[in-house]
C-alpha cells in the first residue's frame, strides 16, 4: 500500500497509565506461517500478528495452495502441505511492505520445481535483495532481480541446491534465515556464521517442528535431508512494538505503564539494556516461558535519562528500536552518540536520515554519520514531520510529541497497520494524545 494519504496529529497527553497487551510478535508470526506451510499436519498458531506485513505471507501461502484458516483474530490453522506440497502460480506473490517476508521466501521459493516472482510496495522495491540472491545462488539457485538487485525477484525453479558454509558480511537474521530455509531444500548441511548473532526464530522453530539443527549465537548448522512435523506455536507480543510504549512512559513524568507478557528473547532486547543505562526505571514482573520463548511483564516509570553511547553487538539487538532511541535520546540530558548501525539506511525508510529530518523539524540538534547519528537532548517544539511511509518512525513520533512544546503533525502513518494496527487506539488507551489529521 502507498500509505501515503493518512496523518497523524499528537500533543502531550496525560502520564501513561494501565496495563497493556501489544500484538504478536511480527518475525515470530511470518515464520510460523512458513514453517506451518511446509509441515506435515496441521500448525495451530496463537497470538498471529494480524498486521499487514504478515497477512502478506500467509495470502502469499495461500496461492502457493496451503489451506490457512482464521477461526478468530490472532489464530491461524496452517494445513501443511510437506516440504514438496507448494504448487506454483503465474501470478506475482505480493510481500507488501514487508522485507522478512520476501528475503525468506526467495529461500524457500528458490528450492521449489516451479518459477515464481515476488513483489512489493513501493519501499520494499527500493531494498536491497543482493544479500540474498548472491549466497542462494552459491548455493546453485537462480534469481534474476532488477538493476541494483532490486525487486522484484524472479526465481527460477528446477534447480538442485547444494549446502554452503557462508559468513554473513553484515549480520542479517533475514538473510540467515533464507539460507537456513532454502537448506532445507539442499544436499549437504548449510552453514551460517555472523559477525553480530543476530534473532535465532528460524534456528528455534526448525528445531521445534523436529528438524536437525545446531545452533548457538553467531552460528547455525543445518543438517541436509529431513522433514518438518507440524507442531503448535504460540507468539509472544512483540517487543518492537512494546519499545515505543517503553520509551513513551519513561518520558512522560507521572508515568507507570505494565505491558503484558513480552517476547524477551535477549536478541531482541537490546532497546531495554540501552534505557537502563540511560536511566530508565524499567522492572521485569511474571517471567516465564512461553512455546519456548522466555516473556515478562515490563512495568515502567518515568524517570530522568542520560545520553550514553550505543553500538557493537547491542546494536543488531536492537535493531528495529532505534526510532524509539532517538526519541529517548532526544528526551535525555546530553548527547547519545549511535554507531555501527548503517544497516538502518536500508530500512522501510533510511532511519538514520528520516530520524534527523523529523527530530530537526521539532528542533533537536541531530548530527548524521555514516552509521549512526548524535542527538544533543534539548527542548522540543512542535512542527510536522514526514515518516516517509515507514511504520516505526510514525509511532517513534507519536511518542516524541508527547514531550513537545506544540502540535507534532506525522504524515504518511497508513503503514503503521503493517506492524502494530490498532497502534493510535492503544496508545490513547494508556494516556498518549494522538489524533487523524485532516
Ligand atoms: C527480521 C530481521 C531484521 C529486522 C526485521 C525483522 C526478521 O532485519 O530489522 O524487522 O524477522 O528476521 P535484518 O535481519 O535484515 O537486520
């Protein structure tokens, strides 16, 4: 979708209060999907993200003929068609917004009989696809892209894939993940290494559906030649969309926020690791397991921050967070320096650059480097800011303006639905002010 016609205006509402529940973890929810997919027997999947991006996966499954019903929201009832049971179609298979979406199917779709083509929205076009194409064809796949490995792909069925060992230049749990998937399809183990271990999701859930595979953080062993047994999953809420809740009740004075029961796998909490050293008053409650994932209430109080300096292995840790950050960062007492985080320039928008524009348009002092960024904290004004179509950086500035002097008007928000839909309901549920702008 173009997501180009709906605004957002957001001003200081009240001290953020309550208890909330955000959606199902969206890497979570695509992979369930897929896995079900190619499973024998029948996946059950609890608490699905019903946003857009992973909607697309399960249409795109649905026209490769797997049976997906939805017996209420947030369930899907995957009828697995085993790993050879995918029947290709001359139609375009369309991933929307979504990146995950398309770099794991180019693994899954380059192990098939049959052709196939993936699309996108008008973002995703513009994303870079080499990462994938280039090691899938060492591994004897045949995708032809557009100029500068853009989308969409053309994936060429009927080839025999070989295992590789294969270090990642840039640590990519999407394109580990189309390795690991299209090793299903190959002869030989595929090996992955990272230079940053980034979310294992696949890692787990091929081990859960009864696949043989090692793995530890950075690396990943796929053994060749095996089936997946459909096996129920339950998705924990998504802690990308628990962030922008984070950093919204740890700036808003008067604050106390409880978010229920949120994925914390440690590759993905690197956001919670970086507002505690900045000061933030954030408290782990009711910790447990669940379908295998560690999940915790977080409870959150405002309290005072300090800017720090974020980059390394935390920053692939918190890779999607990093909109939140800036608005943390821009809300705390010094400068907060971002580093090692270049991956965000090829994000559904480039972040670093539209997190400057729009920090600048309310007056922030924000210098750009290659990888990252400086925010100098400082009082912000109203203004109105472009989220350039990418979902976190609208919900970054819903939050930003609940600390502006004026009105903060947020355009192009439609895509929020892409991640997070019922995000501006939500929040004024816990005390943000956030209203449609004409
Ligand atoms: C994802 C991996 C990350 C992340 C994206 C979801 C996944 O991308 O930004 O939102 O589900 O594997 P990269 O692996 O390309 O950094």
């Amino acid at each position: 979708m173009s997501g180009g016609t709906q605004h957002w205006i957001a001003r200081p509402g009240q001290p953020l209060r309550g208890t909330v529940r955000v959606p199902g973890d969206k890497s979570v929810s695509h992979r369930a999907v897929m896995l079900g997919a190619l499973a024998e027997g029948t996946t059950h999947v609890r608490g699905f993200l019903e946003g857009e991006d992973t909607r697309a996966t399960a249409r795109v499954f649905e026209q490769l003929g797997v049976r997906i019903e939805t017996p209420s929201a947030s369930e899907r009832i995957v009828h697995g068609v085993g790993l050879h049971g995918l029947r290709g179609i001359a139609t375009p298979l369309d991933c929307g917004n979504a990146g995950t979406g398309m770099r794991l199917l180019a693994g899954v779709l380059a192990g098939q009989a049959f052709d196939s083509v993936l699309v996108g929205d008008a973002s995703l076009s513009k994303r870079p696809m080499r990462r994938v194409i280039d090691p899938l064809a060492r591994m004897g796949a045949r995708i032809d892209a557009e100029e500068g490995g853009l989308p969409p792909l053309r994936i060429h069925g009927g080839q025999r894939l070989q295992g590789i060992e294969y270090t990642l230049p840039v640590a990519s749990a999407q394109v580990k993940s189309a390795l690991l998937l299209a090793g299903l399809y190959a002869q030989g183990d595929t090996v992955v290494r990272e230079p940053h271990p980034t979310r294992d999701y696949t890692e787990r859930m091929l081990a859960a559906f009864g696949w043989r595979i090692e793995f530890s953080p950075g690396y990943a062993r796929l053994t060749a030649c095996g089936r997946l047994v459909a096996t129920d999953v339950n998705v924990p809420a998504d802690f990308s969309s628990a962030a922008f809740f984070l950093v919204a009740a740890s700036i808003v004075p008067g604050s106390e926020l409880r978010l229920e029961a949120v994925g914390m796998n440690p590759r993905r909490t690197g956001l919670l690791t970086a507002l505690r050293r900045m000061g933030a008053d954030i408290v782990e409650d009711n910790a447990t397991e669940q379908g295998g994932e560690p999940v915790a209430d977080l409870v959150v109080r405002h309290a005072p921050l300090h800017g720090i300096e974020v980059g390394g292995d935390l920053a692939p840790d918190m890779i999607d967070e990093f909109p939140a950050l800036f608005v943390a960062a821009a809300c705390a007492q010094g400068a907060t320096t971002i580093r090692d985080a270049a991956e965000l320039r090829v994000k559904e928008s480039d972040r670093i650059a539209t997190m400057a524009q729009g920090l600048r348009a309310l007056g922030v002092e924000v210098d750009e480097h290659p990888d990252g960024a400086t925010i100098v904290s400082g009082p912000m004004a109203g203004g109105t800011v472009d989220s350039h179509g990418d979902h976190r950086i609208a919900m970054s500035f819903a939050v930003a303006a609940q600390r502006a002097s004026g009105e903060v008007r947020i355009e192009d928000v439609a895509n929020v639905a892409t991640s997070f839909p019922g995000f501006d309901a939500l929040a004024r549920d816990t005390g943000i002010w956030l209203g449609q702008g004409a």
